[in-house]
C-alpha cells in the first residue's frame, strides 16, 4: 500500500448551551479527541467551526459553512464522535447526501449503514432523555421545588468549581506576566510551548485563555476571537 496523501481536514465541533456555559470543557475535549484522530495522518488542518446548539436541532450554519468549505477546498470533514455532530436522522442524512467525505473520530471505519443506524438510535435515546426530563420536572414541581433554585445554585457551583480549576495555573500566569506576555494569544502560545495542559485535558486556544485570565483577573480581558 502506497503513502496516504496529505488531507485538508476541516474540523466541526458542537456543544450545547450549557456545556459552553461550564467553561467550554465539552469543546475542549472534542478539540482533543480530534487532534489526537488527525496527528499521525499526513495533511493539515485548514479550518475549525463550532456550533453552540442542541444536538436535536436541524438548523446547523455553521455545518452548512463547514461543508461548503470542504467543497471548495477538496477538505475532509472530521467530528469527534457521532452524537457531537447530531442526534437527528435528518442532520446525519444531510451530512451523507452533501458528497463531502467526513470522519467521526470514535468510528472511523463505520459505513453508511452503521451510521444511519447509529443516528436512529441517538435520536430515540435523545427523545427518550427528553422524556424523562420533563415527568422529573413535572413531578418535582408537583413537590413544591423551585426549579429556578436549582438552576441557579448549580450555575453557582459550576462557577465556583471553574474558579478553583484557574487557581491551578495562577503561578504559571504570573511568570508569563512578569516575562512580557501581555496579550490572550500570547499567554496562548506560551502555555502550548511549555507543554501546559488545559483544564479540559487538551491545549490552550483563545477562547479558554482568555478565560483563564478573566478568572484570575489578570491580564487583559480582550474580547476572545478564533485564533
């Protein structure tokens, strides 16, 4: 068998609202699972697009740019797992019709029949999940439970939890200030040459920097953009 030839890889993440909302730890992960997919093959990554939208929604514009890049630019399309790009036929079936060639990271030998079938079975666990969110809601409500109160204690929790995480790394922030690091992408690409791995297991981008200093108070607070 010959070499493989070098592939444009066009990388599509999705993450909910809630899991952007605990500190993109979900998106971290995703960006790891699929750095690690594409590190030994030949080929570079020429673009990443993030969706923040529920996985049973079919309205995907950021997938519908994702794939109008991989025509143009002759790219793959790469996702760290199935249920990341969707829990919807539909989503999936549009994916497998655009003509684009594309890899799931955790199933990288599936065929078209193992997806189809995989994509139906997350779609009834999601309508399922849905299901029982609402009898628990129902039911707890029913209790007397202030579900606004639970919402907001554990959106406390959350923050106080990402918090402690930052305090991790507030030495190593400090040194890089004193060093002349001033600016996100730069504490960025600091934190990526030392090795330092990122609370979600993976590496530094703009977005979860910027968070890093923000929490720490320290640094400039710029308005975080795509690398």
């Amino acid at each position: 068998m010959g070499s493989e030839q070098p592939t444009k890889w066009v990388c599509y993440y999705r993450c909910s609202t809630q899991e952007q909302g605990r500190s993109g730890l979900g998106l971290e992960a995703q960006r790891a699972t699929v750095e690690a997919f594409i590190a030994n093959k030949p080929g570079e990554m020429i673009a990443e697009l993030t969706e923040i939208e529920s996985g049973r929604k079919a309205n995907r514009p950021k997938l519908m740019e994702a794939l109008e890049i991989c025509r143009k630019r002759k790219a793959h399309l790469v996702i760290a797992k199935l249920d990341r790009l969707a829990r919807s036929v539909r989503v999936i079936s549009t994916l497998m019709d655009s003509g684009v060639p594309f890899s799931a990271a955790d199933m990288p030998n599936a065929n078209r029949f193992m997806i189809h079938v995989y994509s139906a079975v997350a779609e009834e666990e999601a309508r399922l999940i849905g299901e029982r969110t609402k009898q628990a809601l129902r039911a707890a409500r029913a209790r007397g439970v202030d579900i606004g109160a639970t919402g907001r204690a554990l959106a406390a929790r959350h923050k106080r939890e990402a918090t402690e995480r930052a305090e991790h790394y507030r030495e190593q922030v400090a040194k890089l200030r004193s060093s002349g690091v001033i600016s996100v992408r730069g504490f960025r690409d600091a934190l990526n040459e030392q090795g330092v791995v990122s609370p979600g297991g993976g590496r530094w981008h703009v977005r979860n920097t910027f968070l890093l200093l923000k929490r720490l108070d320290s640094g400039p607070l710029e308005k975080a953009q795509n690398p």
